[in-house]
C-alpha cells in the first residue's frame, strides 16, 4: 500500500475534542501547575503557530482556559512531534511559538497583560528524548547563568516522552477512553505485534469509544491511521476489532481498508497521467529542436 504515512491524523481526530485533551494533559502537568488549571473549561483556538517547513513533522493545537480562582486565562499548547528521533532545537522553536501565540493574543486584546501559556511537546519516536527541554539547556557552556540567567529566556517545556512510558503506567493514567487509545497506538504503531496486542489489551477503552456518538468515525480513524502507517494486514486489524467490538466494527474497519487501497491505486493512476504527461511535452519539445 504506497500511501505517505500521515501521523497528524489520528492526533487531531483525538486531541482536538476538549475533553480528549484535557485528559491527557491533567496527566501529565506536575501538580505545581495542574491545581492552577481548571481543565473543564478547555476551548480549542483556531489556527497553528507551527513553522510552514515542518508541517510534515509537527502539528499544534491551541488550547484557552481558565485558572482557579478567578485570576485570569491561560493556553495550553500541545505540539505533537511525529519524527523518529528528537528535535535538538526544540526549545528554541517552543519559545518561538509561544512568542506567536502571544502577539496573536494582545492583537485580539490589546494592552492587556499576557496569560500564562502551558507548553506540552507530546513525542512518539523510536528513540527516547534525550535533548534539551529547556533555552537553559541550549546556552553556551560560557554562559554564566547566575548572572545572565534574568535576562535570558527559561522557557521550559513538557515531553509527554510515549517511548519512556510503560503500557502499565500508561493504562493507569485517568484518561478518556480515545485518549488512552489514541496515545497506546501512537506508541506502538513502529511494531505490527505490538500496535495489535495494544488494541486487544485496550478493550475498555475500545468500548467506551465505540459506544460513543462519534463511535464508528473513530473506529475509520484509528484503521486508517494504522493501516496507513504501519504494515500490518488489513485482516489482523478487522478481526482484532470483530473480536472486541463485534462483526460492524470489523465491517467498517475492512470498509476503511478498501477505501485505502482504492484510494491508493488512484493516486497511483494520477501519478502515472502526470508523468506520461511530462515524457509527452519532452518529446514534443524535443521534436521542435530537431
């Protein structure tokens, strides 16, 4: 199947329903923060402050809400890092879009004073985050930052690191149940073994989806978003879901699977129009020289 794995799919599905990313979120903020953070008041932000050129690696939601006790707003910036080894430059780039986010704010109000922003890097690749997580990090090891640490820029981010967290642990986190779906996949979709024996340890949370409103979309989210980026047979999948949710759920997975190939097979068509195309006007050009 020569489909471009796409991982943004299955985060935005999941983290851009408010009471999705508030879970996960509540999860993973120390406590410090999290009593300030009044999680069920999460309102998703239109727009992404993330730079054009790494579109195909990070993808952002922006989320506003308030703080206990009346004390004004705050943003939770999720960034989800889809690469297969860690960005070195991050905090850099945190800091630049923190920067975004605020101008957008005080364009939208202005003279007030800038809200809090709760940065939170969410990371699913094979190797484990070993880099920087803060500017502090990043500094000239002649940089003295007892002395020059006030005028520089902290700016300390979350990893919500997938590959340094057990199964376990993960499961026992309060999550909703596409949450815990949505982040057991992510983590295992580099190993065919592994991504299905999550959905069948998942059953709990695979029945709270299903059963949801939104239930059979998340069923052809989660599919494709397996299918398309891991090599694992369409079968295995339809029969694990059959096997949990019953024969639809294997239905509409297979469904989704079919859509894929077809999918597949017309870009493929396309691609070969466009490129007979080309050879066509080469020929042609080619013809007018002679």
């Amino acid at each position: 199947m020569t489909i471009p794995a796409r991982h943004d799919s299955l985060f935005k599905f999941t983290f851009s329903k408010a009471e999705n990313a508030a879970s996960a979120i509540a999860a993973v903020l120390p406590q410090s923060i999290a009593q300030h953070v009044d999680f069920d008041a999460f309102e998703l932000q239109p727009g992404s402050f993330v730079d054009v050129e790494l579109k195909n690696r990070h993808t952002d939601l922006l989320y506003r809400t308030r703080l206990h006790g009346g004390r004004g707003d705050a943003f939770v910036h999720i960034l989800f890092e889809h690469q297969s080894s860690p960005d070195p430059t991050m905090p850099l780039r945190m800091l630049g879009y923190m920067v975004r986010i605020w101008w957008a704010f005080l364009r939208d109000n202005p003279g007030a004073k800038l809200p809090p922003i709760v940065p939170v890097v969410l990371y699913h690749g094979t190797q484990p985050w070993t880099v920087p997580t803060s500017m502090a990090e990043m500094y000239s090891d002649e940089v003295d930052l007892e002395d020059f640490g006030a005028l520089l820029p902290a700016a300390k981010f979350i990893v919500d690191d997938l590959s340094a967290v057990s199964d376990d642990a993960l499961r026992a986190r309060a999550m909703t149940g596409m949450a815990h779906l949505a982040l057991g996949t992510l983590k295992h979709i580099h190993n065919s073994q592994a991504v299905m024996t999550n959905l069948l340890d998942s059953m709990q949370a695979l029945l709270e989806v299903w059963e949801a409103p939104d239930g059979l979309r998340a069923i052809e989210v989660l599919t494709r978003y397996i299918l398309t980026n891991n090599d694992v047979a369409e079968q295995a999948v339809g029969d694990t879901l059959g096997k949990v949710l019953g024969d639809k759920a294997r239905e509409v997975a297979m469904t989704t699977a079919q859509r894929l190939y077809e999918e597949g097979e017309e870009r493929g068509l396309q691609r070969g129009r466009e490129e007979g195309e080309e050879r066509g006007l080469q020929r042609g050009r080619e013809e007018e020289r002679r």
